[in-house]
C-alpha cells in the first residue's frame, strides 16, 4: 500500500502504462541533455513530438533544470514559442536498476538543423526562407525579454524547431530565468541554470560570470548575443565551435551584416534590441516574409488591398520555394477561406497551389475547405467553385458529394442569375457520375426538367446536351421514362436551332437505348419532320440521325427476317404502367389510355440486338457530342429573337396524351408553348383519309350491311381535311393493321408527295389537335373516330348496332358507334 500510495504522489503510477502517447523513433540531434522523439496520441493517432531527459535519482541536477524547463514551457505562450501538450515524470526499468525521466509532449516539430538538410535550399530562397525564420525567432525572444522580462541564455540553432508548417519555433527552456535588475549590486547568479550552456554561446560577460554588470545590461543583452551566433551556424551551414568564429562574416548576407555586428557588440548595453532587428533590417524585406505577413493580417486588409493582393500572388508563388508555397502558405490560404477572411480569387491560387500536391495530399489539405465553401452564400465564391470543379471534382468521393455537395451546388439550379444557372448546369458532367440513383431521380432530373424550359436559349441547349451525357449513369426505368420524351417533345421542338440540333444529337448517342418499336414510331417521325427546318445545321443533323435509326431498323429487320423473332421478343424490354408519373416529362404513360394490349403486341422489338447494332453508327456523333459537352451553346438571354418556351407541364409523353392535349388546345391553354414551332401545318390530302378509313372497313364489311351503310363511305368522302386522323391510326393501332394501311398506299393518288411525307411525320402531340378542333365541338366522338378497333373486331356488332337508322352527322354518329361496338363486343 505505501508503495503504490508513494508511486500516485510522484504522479508517475505505475511507468508509461497510463501514458496517453506512443513513443516513436528519436531525432539525430537535441538541444542539450534531451532525446527528441518522433510520437503518436493514442486516442486518435495525431503525430507528436516527444522530449525526453534521464537522470539517475530525483535530485539529479540535470532533472531539476529540466523541470524548470517544464514549468516554464507550460505557462509562457506565445506563437513563435513550442507549445505544450502534456508532461509526465516516471521511472523507466534500465537493466536491473530505475532511471527517473521527464517527459513532455509538444506539437509535432523538427529539429531546425534536419530540416534545412532536408529542404536543401539555395541563392535566393534560401536566404528568403532564412529571413522568414529569423523573423519568427526575434519575435519570440523580444517578447521574453521586452514583455515578460524573461532571459532565455542560450538562443541557437539546436533551441530552434521547425513545425510542419515550416515555422520556426523556440524551446529550450532549462535555463530560462527572470531578469533581476532591482538587484544590481548582488553578485549572486541570475541564471541558475548557466551551467548547461556551451562555452561557445557565452558572451564575455556570462564567461566571466560578472553577474553585476549583467544586471546593469538591459534585458535582451544575452540574447541578443545568442541570436548572433544562431545567425552564424544558419549561414556557416556549421554548428558553432569557438566564440572567435563569429568574427568570420564571409557567409553572412551584407543586408544582414550591420545588424550582425550590432548584435554581438562587446558592450552589452549597446547590442541591438530584438524588436528592432526585424523593423530595420533590410534583409526582412523579401516576398516571402512579406505575402506571409500580409495573410497572417488579412482581417485587417480592405477589399481593394485583397483583390490586388491575390491577383499578384500565383506570379509570387511561382518564384517561392515549392515546399514553403505548399506546407506554409497553402494552408493560411485555405484556413482565410474557410473563416470568410479571403476573397473569391483567393480560391483560384489555393486550386492552383493544390495542383502542386500530390492527390492523397489534396484530399487532405484542400478537399475540407472547397466542401465547406459549397455552403457558401457568397455567390462570387459558389460561381469560382462551378468554374473549376473539373479541377477537383475527381478528388471527391461518391459520399461526399452525394451527400454535403450537391444539395448546396443545387440552389444553383434556381438562382436568379443566368450565369450561375449555366455554371451549375455545367457542374453536373462531373457530379453526376459520384451521385446515387436516388438523388439522380427525385432531385437532379426535376431540376433539369425545369431547365429544358428555361427563359435562356443557351440553358435550354446546354440541359439537353448535358442529359445525352449523363443517359448512361441513369437506371434503364429513368431513361424509358425521360430521355424520349425530354428530346423528341422538348428538344426538338425548341424555338432555338441549336436547341434542336442538340436535340438530334442526343438521341443518337443516346441510340443503343431505344427499342425497335420506339425508334419507328417516336424517334423517326420526329427527326424526319426536322429534314427541311429552316436552319441548316439542324436539317444535316437530321438527317444524319435518319440514317443511323434507318440502319437500325434495317438491322433489326435482316435479324427478324433470318428467324430471331423469338429472341427478340423475349430480350425486347415491354414498356410498363407504372413507370410515368416519376418526372414533369412523364406523368402519365400510354399504356394509361387502355391501349396496354396494343402497345404490349408492338413492342418486340429485339432491344439488345438494336443496342449492339447501333454501337457503330453512333460512335462518331458521340465524339462530336461529347467534344461539345455544355458549352454548344453560351448562354444567350437578351442576345437572341428566340421564344423562350412556356413553363413545363406535367405531362409530356407525346403520344398517350393526345386526348389531354386536344382538350387542353381547345380550351385556348397551350403550356407547352410549341405550337409555333410546329413547322406542319398543312392538312393532308382527303383522299388519303377516305382510303384509309376504307381499309380499316374492309375486313369487316359483309354484303348485308353494305347496303344499309352506303351512305357513310359517301359521307367520309365528302368531309374535307378540316380533320387530322393520320397521327390516330397510325399511333394507336396495332402492327395487325399496319398492312391494311399499306395497301392503301398505292391507291392514293393525286397527292402531292411532300404533304404525304409531312402528314406522316408530323409530331404526335400537335397534328391531332388543330383539326380535331376546328371539325367538331365533341372531342370525344372524334378521339373515337380517331383510334380505329383493331382488325379482330367482328361484323356481327356492326348488325347490331344500326348505324344506318339515324339522322346524326356522319363522323359524330361513326365514333360513337366504334365505341359501342367495342364495348358490346367485350359483353
């Protein structure tokens, strides 16, 4: 018991068990009787330096100034001074016997002699890096002997340690003493401790130890002189062996010279003060101390000193050592940005000092300060970090930008300034890649849903484009759902060419996506329509685009003929129902119409197989695409005669939507602002009508009702084109009908052959709803006459029915009774 109780007083407890850090390897070199260890904390692995000092009893007088150091170094703070963390003395087992050792554990530093051998610097920096370090160690000895009134005795170069930041800081505090002055006629010793300081480093007056005149000196009279030969051994390049060698100069820079001499001046009373050598010498006065000490002050600096500060210093950091730009400046820089102090292009230097590092070193050092700048609300900041984001995008993890990235990079979808909204938009090709499917789905996709309408053309390019690109980090149920419609229904009809020319080239990057059956009936009618656009660009890109899906389909065609069918319709992906709804382009699905069973027929299409073949052909427009990633066209609000559209509706499946879409026209309410780019105006040939609707009739008219329904062909001949029902058949039917809609092709005639060809591409949401409109106030008779029954439907309902009893207008009465027939079919 009374040893463990005489073990917990002594404060050591039982060795280094308790000792929260990790001894490491030591250092070549130490400041007197120490041992300086490299060490880690064992709570969280930081690094440490850990000094060390070993005595054979308690009362060994090397102890006892090393707890004086101790004591001194705990309670004396100052920036240029080693800082301490923790302390400790115990007995270590040494052989049989027990040293008693102090240990104290500071910041993790250097000793200054190893770390200018490891820098090796030369000319010009070193002397900079030199003037920098001697500028931090005066500072820290005037403000021992100015402010606390405190005599080091015995300033050199091993008291010198060096951070890894590459300050330079003081230690060696064993001979630490207070300055007696009020005592002058005493002869007793001032520094109690005197002994532990070599010959060499002594002056005249602490040789003699004339303790008398020591107190007559001023303060800084000893360490004025230690600061001398500390300026020696720097420039010699050697550890000081006799005081005598402090008269050879030759070394010593000639800005430094005077002062030099000043400082070892043989009268203490006339050795220059500390606080004046920084002030007055010239050598201190050289780039690095002067960006150095303009960042350490930068709160204190206007606005107009900042920016002509940071536009000067990457020409400065240029000419600066490498290691000193990177361990030192680097991190001022990042820690003025982190705490507001620095400007916007305070950013450009400290991504351009990054680059410098190695990648493991850039997560590191910058990687923490550009992610809180994310959440910056200065906008000048958030538009630099949009522009440079290629610089360090690639550094960030999938995490880190998921999760503290991109929610603040996404308020940039919104803002008020088109510049932003651009840069933001640009962002995402490098973003998008490290983001969730999630997050792609429920937040990205809907803001470029809101971009694809933009009030600036160049935005409305640049969202299409940037969908082309980011198509495939999308799940195959997003990209059904998005990229046709966002295309074919926005792009394409945009007001701007260069809109739809990114439209275009979207779609055949985007190629190996597609089915079969999309590609015949929602991709092609759309690009052909675009082969005779007003803008040229627009026209060659189509029909560039025309023949890549062409190649496809003749593809898929050569596949289907040699006996594939089955492998087509087992691999063809089937379009589902509960797919819409996710985005503002897909609310509502095809198959929400009734027409699941038709669609499920058409869509056999041997998806993988039309992939693989449209690898080829879409090769080269990808290359072209990419090479123009978000910057085909600048932003251009104000500089262009272009209608911007009309905010997104809620649906824009193209094709589903037909009925919405006619009722919605004829309510005079068009969202989508794209009936005046629709460049088809034109009303198709009667004829071709009256022979279509005879081939629907034809396998379902028996010899009986032919006479009873004579008049109606008659009265469908007689209709003009004041309605539009080519997009209705060929839209809605099932392929089973496709061939009785061919046969009537030959038989057209006196039809002119470009309206033919533009009343077969128009696009589906416009064609149906101008003439349903002008024909008939009724918008459902006329969707009924629009979408013919498939080609199973028997004569017997057509009996049934009576269609030949009433007095009704012919195409009214003709929808009406499609869809009873239907329907008393099903019974």
């Amino acid at each position: 018991m009374f040893k463990f109780l005489k073990e917990v007083v002594a404060g050591s407890g039982s060795g280094l068990k308790d000792f929260p850090y990790s001894i490491g390897e030591p250092y070549a070199s130490a400041w007197g009787s120490w041992t300086h260890h490299r060490g880690t904390s064992k709570d969280d692995g930081s690094p440490v330096s850990i000094f060390s000092l070993s005595g054979s009893n308690p009362q060994d007088r090397h102890l006892v100034a090393g707890r004086n150091g101790v004591k001194r170094l705990r309670t004396v703070r100052h920036p240029n001074i080693l800082s301490f963390l923790h302390s400790t003395e115990a007995e270590v087992p040494d052989g049989p016997a027990m040293k008693h050792t102090i240990y104290i554990v500071t910041e993790p530093v250097m000793p200054l002699s190893e770390k200018l051998k490891e820098l090796n610097l030369g000319g010009t920096q070193r002397d900079e890096y030199f003037a920098w370090g001697l500028h931090q160690i005066s500072k820290a000895v005037s403000f021992l002997n100015n402010d606390c009134k405190l005599v080091h005795g015995n300033v050199c170069l091993a008291s010198v340690v060096v951070t890894q930041t590459l300050d330079w800081k003081l230690h060696a505090f064993d001979v630490l003493s207070e300055f007696d002055a009020n005592n002058e006629a005493s002869g007793s010793p001032m520094l109690q401790f005197e002994w532990l300081v070599g010959t060499q480093y002594k002056p005249l007056e602490l040789t003699k130890s004339d303790w008398a005149s020591i107190r007559k000196s001023p303060p800084w009279a000893i360490d004025s002189w230690g600061l001398g030969c500390l300026i020696f051994e720097l420039f010699s390049g050697a550890k000081l062996a006799r005081t005598e060698d402090l008269r050879n100069t030759a070394s010593i820079p000639k800005s430094l010279l005077p002062d030099y001499q000043r400082l070892l001046n043989s009268t203490p009373s006339r050795r220059l003060n500390p606080s004046k050598l920084i002030d007055n010498s010239e050598f201190f006065q050289n780039k690095l101390v002067e960006t150095i000490q303009f960042m350490e002050v930068l709160n204190l600096k206007d606005s107009v000193e900042k920016d002509s500060f940071f536009r000067k210093l990457p020409n400065i950091a240029e000419q600066l050592p490498r290691e000193i730009v990177l361990k030192k400046l680097l991190p001022v820089l990042a820690s003025s940005l982190e705490f507001g102090s620095a400007a916007a292009p305070a950013l450009t230097v400290l991504l351009k000092m990054g680059s410098w590092l190695p990648a493991d070193q850039f997560s590191i050092k910058v990687l923490p300060t550009i992610v809180k700048l994310f959440a910056s609300n200065d906008r000048a900041i958030r538009a630099c970090l949009l522009q440079h984001i290629d610089q360090f995008g690639e550094s960030l993890s999938a995490q880190t930008v998921d999760e503290q990235v991109f929610p603040h990079v996404a308020t940039g979808f919104s803002d008020t300034t088109v510049s932003i909204r651009e840069l933001t938009l640009k962002s995402m090709l490098v973003l998008a890649p490290k983001l969730s499917q999630r997050t792609i789905s429920g937040s990205l996709l809907k803001y470029l849903s809101k971009l694809q309408v933009d009030e600036d053309p160049g935005i409305r390019t640049n969202t299409t484009i940037l969908l082309g690109n980011i198509a495939n980090y999308m799940n195959d149920g997003t990209r059904k759902r998005v990229l046709i419609n966002a295309f074919t229904v926005r792009a394409l009809r945009d007001t701007f060419p260069p809109a739809r020319a990114a439209g275009i080239m979207a779609l055949s990057v985007t190629s190996s996506y597609y089915e079969m059956t999309e590609i015949a009936t929602r991709i092609l009618p759309n690009i052909v329509v675009l082969t005779f656009d007003p803008d040229s660009d627009v026209r060659t890109k189509a029909f560039q685009a025309t023949d890549q899906f062409l190649q496809i389909a003749k593809q898929h065609h050569e596949k289907l003929t040699t006996g594939d069918t089955m492998v087509a319709e087992s691999t063809g992906v089937q379009l589902k129902p509960g797919n819409a709804g996710l985005l503002g382009w897909a609310m509502s699905s095809i198959t929400q119409k009734g027409k699941s069973s038709d669609h499920g027929s058409i869509s056999t299409a041997n998806a993988s197989n039309s992939q693989v073949s449209a690898t080829s052909a879409a090769t080269p427009v990808a290359t072209g695409t990419q090479a123009s990633t978000v910057g085909y066209a600048p932003s251009t609000s104000g500089s262009f005669d272009q209608a911007a559209p009309a905010s997104a509706r809620s649906s824009v499946d193209g094709w589903g939507e037909l009925e919405d879409r006619n009722n919605q026209e004829e309510n005079g309410s068009d969202k989508e602002g794209w009936d005046d780019v629709d460049p088809f105006d034109d009303k198709p040939p009667p004829s071709l009508l009256s022979n279509i609707q005879a081939a629907q009739k034809r396998p379902v008219v028996q010899p009986k009702q032919a006479v009873a329904n004579s008049a109606k062909p008659h009265q469908l001949k007689s209709q003009k084109s004041e309605d539009d029902p080519l997009w209705g058949p060929i839209a809605a039917a099932p392929p089973k009908s496709a061939s009785k809609s061919a046969d009537v092709k030959p038989s057209t005639s006196n039809n002119d052959e470009d309206d033919l060809w533009g009343a077969i591409a128009a696009p589906a949401p416009k064609s149906p709803g101008k003439p349903l409109k002008a024909a008939a106030a009724n918008s459902d008779d006329l969707w009924g006459a629009i979408a013919a029954p498939p080609p199973s439907t028997k004569a017997r309902p057509l009996a049934s029915s009576g269609r030949g009893r009433g007095t009704k207008p012919a195409q009214p009465k003709l929808g009406a009774q499609r869809i009873g027939r239907t329907s008393s079919t099903g019974m």
